[in-house]
C-alpha cells in the first residue's frame, strides 16, 4: 500500500469514528466501536481504551479488542499512573508515547494476553488541560507507526476524549434528570400521604395506603407500618406490601423493642436505622418472607418524646437509599405519626365521650326512676305480709269465705308483679365497668342463670368474632331474657352464631329458634314495657329490658320473625381492641375446672404459654383451682382440701351465690376474666 493511499484510509477511519462520535452516547457502546474500527481498518494486533479511576492513581481497561480484550476486562486489569507502562506514562505527561520496538522500550507493560505485541503506541485522551485516560495500539509488526499514523490516530484520540467527555456529560446530565423526577415523584408521594393525614382517621385505611404509596413512588420491594404494643414490648406489624405482608399480618408478625431488628432499635430509639447493605448489619432481621432485601431503612414514628412505632422501607438493591430518600421518608414518617397520634387521641376522646355518655344515662335513669319505683317497692311490701298474714288467719278459721280468699290471692299477685317489675327495671342500673367479653360463653352463662334446657342450646363458636366490649353482667341479663322467650315460644332448637360485623368497629351475634314466631304486626310494639304476645301470666319486661342495655352499651338490636316458623334476633355490638399482652405470673400449677369451649381453651394456652402447668382434674398439690359458676354445685361437695385455694368464675356474679359459695369454704368468686390482663389478676 502506498504512502497516500494508506493516508487515505486513515481520513477514511478518521472519519467513520467521527460519525461514531456523533451518535453514539452510551460511554461503552462507543469506546467499543473506537477500538474495533481501529484494528479493522489499521489491520492493527490489538486497541484499547484506558480511563482514569475516580482517585487518578490508575487507567482502568474500559474496553479492548477479541478475547484479550475480554479476558483483560474480566480482570479489571488497570496501570498505574506513572508506573512501568507507556498508558501510565502518557497518562501522566499527557503526550503519546510510541515504541517502535517493545523488546528495547524501558517503560513497555509485558501483558501475557498480548504476546505477539511488537509495535505499540500510547495516546493519551485529553479534553483542554483534563486528561481522562489514553489509547493503546498495538501490533505484531515492528516499526509499524508511520508518522501519518501517529497524527491521525492522536487526531482521531482527540475526537474520541471529547466523545467520551460528551458522554459523560449526557450521562450526568441523565442522572440529574432522574434525581428530579425522582424527587418531583417524592414529593408528590409526600404530598399523597400530607393528604391522608389530613383526611384519614382510620388506621386500618391510613397504614396500608401509606406503605402503597410509598412501594409505588419510590419503586421498593416491600414496606411495612409497625406500631408498639400496649406493654411497650413489641413493635407489631399493622401494615405490609403484597403477599409478604399478609402473611405475616396473619401471622401476627412483631419484633422485640431494641432487639436484634432494625425496626426494633428505631422504634426504642427514636432514631433512624439505615443498612445500605444487610449482609453485614448487625442489627438485621431476617426475615423469610423477603428474601431477596438487599437494603434497609427503618424510620421511627414518634411525637414528641412519645415512641409509636416505625415504618421499614426495603430494596433488592445494595446502596438504594439516596439523601432524598432518606430525608423525604423521614418527613413521610412525621407525617404518619402525627395521624397515628390524632386517630388515637380521637379515639380516646370517642371511648371517654361514650363512657360520660353511659354514665349520664344511667345518672338520668335512676334518678328518674329509683325513687319512684322504691316507693311502689315499699307499698309493695306490706300487701304481701299483710296478705299473707290474713291468709294464714283464713286458714286456721272455721269460716268459708272464698270470695275473700280470691281477692286475697289477687292482692298478692299484684304485688308480686310490682316487685318483679321493680327488679327488671332497677337490674340494667347495677353495672360493672365495661370490658372485652367472649361473647359465645356469655351466651352459655346466660343459658345457666335462665335455666335453659341445654338440649336445646346450640353455641357455634367463631374463630374470626373479636371479643364484644360491654358489661357482662348486663349481657348475662339481656341474653337470658332473649333465651327464656325463645323457650317460652316452644322452641325446639335454639342457636346462637358470632360473626364480625359489617359494620366496622363491631361484632354481631344472633339467636334464632324454631317457635311460634312474632306476627309482622306486633314485631314493633314487643319492645315496649309490659307488652307481651303470650297472654295472661307473661309481665312483658323481659324484651324492654333487653332493649335497654343493649342500647346503653352503644349497641343494637333487631329481630327477624316468620309466624310458625321461628324468630332470629341480631344483635350488634362495640367490638373490643385487640390485646397483645403476655401473661405475665409466675409459673405454678393450676387446675381448670370448666365445659369444654372457647373461654376454656384461652385460659389454658394463656397459662401455658406463661408457664404455668395446667390440669383439668382435682389435685391437692396445685396453687390454684379456677370453677366454672355452671360447674360449681355439682363440683363442691367433691372438693377437700382445695377449698381454700378456689375461684369461683362467673361473667354475672349473684349476690346470694357469692354467699352461698364464700360459706362453703372457697377462696372468692369473682368475674370471669375474658382478657390476659383480667386472667392476670386472679391467678397472679
């Protein structure tokens, strides 16, 4: 090939890299072509291109010609600055460097993946005073650069550093792009839930929307909303993205405060924890329902000096969490913080106001009535002993007078009637405070004090029914009343379901049987004093006063009737919060004597799992025996030694039975506990 025509060509590749230069932006895309046009136009042994690292101690293989090219950038292979090699020495002069003949040139790299090299050439890629790397090329042929080689390929060198120059601007240029909408996304996801704090007082809608807002903004593996328990001992999973999130929902998911988690250490500390790679955190939960979290942060969420909780964020990424996230996160988590705190003080004043309101109630109630009816109470009285005092005398006399006797018996009667209206009317105003109730075994208490025939009584039992807030001693009355007129109906069958109820914030429980039924008539009127469907004998209180405690435990209650079919009542009622209290005694033995059920299976696990050893028989050596009040008559006369060291547990404790049962000898009878706080008090 002649002189020109060699010049020729290299104008030829010149330019082609020029029009490389001008389309490609991708740094590596064209650092690649570079290298290939030059060997294929050149026929040169071997191209690459080295760039300086972020320290500037060394030129780093960026790209490189066929399998040398593909090993070496395997390797990582880089050169120092300076160093014993012609890329570090033009490199660091910032002038070419070319060896017509390696095997005398001092400063040439001996590289095994390029033994055939004979001739190579070292310019360096310089953009004004900077310089960012240099060009190696290479070939098998000694004394293979011409001068006209050497000023194309610098010229060309030359285009090349701007290109790369270029790239890297448009590559910072799109990374700056990205951060803004990135942050636009941010603040917009910020704003989102600035929104539902100000609207959403619901926490079961504001945290599961939160950690929504926050995968879809910010494009995380998963998110989830932690809050502290009542004993400040755990942070319980309230919320969490997708299928990981429910599952561990169900499986009532909670980590120790300052335990071996993040979640745990902010949520006691109050302080942001942040792992941008977990594999080497300390203080990392690893979870088995995210297996892929590479990075996590977790957030306190905290009012004040008032720990609530924390949110944790994770990635699949090491290092994903960028100062915006962080920052922007962070005044996401002060923002639901400060709409956990609301809902709860709302929640608060809400229970406080409906206590004040029942309070009021029941202040108006008897002072509206107590006197009235005690005075109908004490006329009452004298008719009876009077009555029954001129009875007596009728009896021992000779004389017949049966007219007299019947308006006698009439007299009695009546004020019979007077004292059980008293009674009906004044039971609702002896309350207990309100508290969570199983309300299966408040319905089977209320079948014992009723006396209802239990072959008749079905009591389905509901897994997924949280526990009713109310007073069970009312419930125990109310509940009976609804038993002895479903019995006094002619039923047959009677059962009784607990499900949650639609309506948020309650449980429904429904008594239906197969009587008689309520004419579609009468269905309005039979909540009214002293109405009744049954005819003579029948006083009509016992649904007006059902009416009147459901009402005024905020509750209600409506019924269903076919005539000679049967009647359903539905009642609803405040649903009590969940408890995630442990029991907390010390461990002894306790014998349990009570029906198989739900009430028992939860005193049982809960004693259990304090570790307490708990028996279902007699046995003298146990610290404490727990009775059931239906099992109490029959078990008694059975009982020795542990007498003294007996309970007695009713849901609607009797003022003649608690005499009766503290003169046989047993420690006390007391309200049955339905919640790990009240099983707490009695067997601690």
């Amino acid at each position: 090939m002649t002189s020109s025509e060699r010049q020729a060509k290299l104008l030829s590749a010149t330019l082609r890299v020029a029009n490389n230069i001008a389309s490609i932006l991708d740094p590596q895309e064209l650092l690649q072509k570079t290298v290939d046009i030059i060997c294929d136009e050149f026929r040169f042994y071997y191209a690459g291109v080295f760039l300086l690292d972020e320290k500037g101690e060394y030129a780093t293989l960026k790209a490189g010609r066929g399998n040398a090219g593909i090993a070496m950038l395997a390797e990582n292979h880089q050169l120092k600055i300076g160093g014993n090699s012609m890329i570090g020495t033009a490199v660091a002069t910032q002038k070419a460097r070319i060896a017509l003949d390696v095997g005398e040139e001092a400063i040439f790299f001996s590289n095994p993946h390029l033994p055939n090299t004979r001739s190579e050439m070292a310019l360096p890629l310089t953009v004004g005073t900077s310089v960012l790397g240099a060009v190696t090329v290479q070939s098998v042929e000694e004394s293979a650069f011409s001068d006209e080689d050497i000023s194309t390929l610098q010229g060309m060198a030359d285009q090349l550093a701007i290109a790369i120059n270029n790239a890297h601007q448009h590559a910072e240029n799109q990374f700056l792009l990205a951060q803004a909408e990135r942050r636009a996304r941010l603040l917009d996801a910020a704003n989102e839930v600035g929104r539902g704090v100000a609207s959403i007082l619901e926490l079961d809608e504001l945290l599961p929307k939160t950690v929504d807002i926050i995968c879809d903004a910010y494009n995380f593996y998963y998110a989830g909303v932690f809050l502290i328990d009542e004993n400040k001992e755990y942070a319980v999973l309230r919320a969490g993205r997708g299928e990981a999130g429910k599952a561990m929902i169900a499986a009532d998911h909670k980590l120790k405060l300052g335990g071996n988690s993040m979640i745990g250490m902010a949520a006691r500390e109050r302080i942001a924890r942040i792992s941008l790679d977990v594999e080497g955190e300390d203080a990392f939960f690893r979870n088995p329902h995210l297996p892929e979290t590479r990075s996590e942060m977790a957030l306190p969420l905290a009012v004040g000096t008032n720990a609530l909780g924390a949110v944790t964020v994770q990635s699949i990424e090491g290092n994903a969490f960028s100062d915006d996230d962080i920052q922007t996160l962070q005044t996401m988590a002060d923002h639901l913080a400060i709409a956990i705190n609301n809902a709860n003080l709302l929640k608060e004043v809400e229970r406080t106001h409906a206590e004040l309101l029942r309070t009021k109630t029941y202040e108006a109630l008897s002072s509206a009535t107590t006197e009235a009816i005690h005075w109908i109470g004490n006329k009452a009285l004298p008719m009876t002993t009077t009555a029954a005092r001129m009875k007596e005398d009728l009896n021992e006399s000779e004389l017949d007078i049966e007219s007299l006797k019947e308006d006698l018996e009439m007299i009695d009667h009546s004020a019979k009637l007077i004292m059980d209206v008293k009674e009906a009317l004044l039971g609702p105003a002896r309350e207990t405070a309100p508290r969570p109730v199983m309300l299966a075994d408040i319905w089977l208490a209320s079948a014992y004090h009723a006396n209802t025939p239990t072959q008749k009584l079905t009591v389905k039992a509901n897994p997924n029914a949280p526990l009713a807030f109310g007073d069970s001693v009312q419930l125990v009355r109310a509940f009976g009343s609804l038993l002895r007129n479903a019995d006094e109906s002619g039923a047959k069958n009677i059962t009784i379901e607990s499900a949650p109820s639609a309506q948020k914030g309650f449980v429904i429980t429904r008594i239906s049987d197969d009587g008689i039924g309520i004419p579609e008539a009468m269905q309005d009127k039979i909540w009214a004093s002293f109405f009744t469907t049954k005819g003579e004998g029948f006083k009509g209180m016992g649904l007006a006063s059902c009416l009147h405690i459901i009402s005024q435990l905020n509750g209600s209650i409506s019924v269903e009737s076919v005539p000679e079919k049967g009647t359903t009542f539905i009642i609803e009622l405040p649903a009590a919060e969940a408890s995630s209290a442990n029991l907390d005694i010390a461990p002894g033995k306790v014998s349990l004597i009570a029906p198989e059920g739900e009430w028992t299976s939860f005193v049982s696990e809960a004693l259990q799992s304090a570790g307490t050893e708990v028996l279902n028989k007699f046995d003298p050596s146990v610290d404490l025996l727990l009775l059931d009040e239906t099992l109490a008559d029959e078990t008694l006369p059975t009982l020795e030694k542990l007498g003294s060291k007996t309970l007695i547990l009713s849901a609607a404790p009797k003022v003649e039975n608690i005499t009766k049962y503290l003169q046989s000898g047993v420690k006390d009878m007391v309200l049955k506990p339905y919640s790990v706080e009240e099983l707490a008090e009695i067997s601690g």
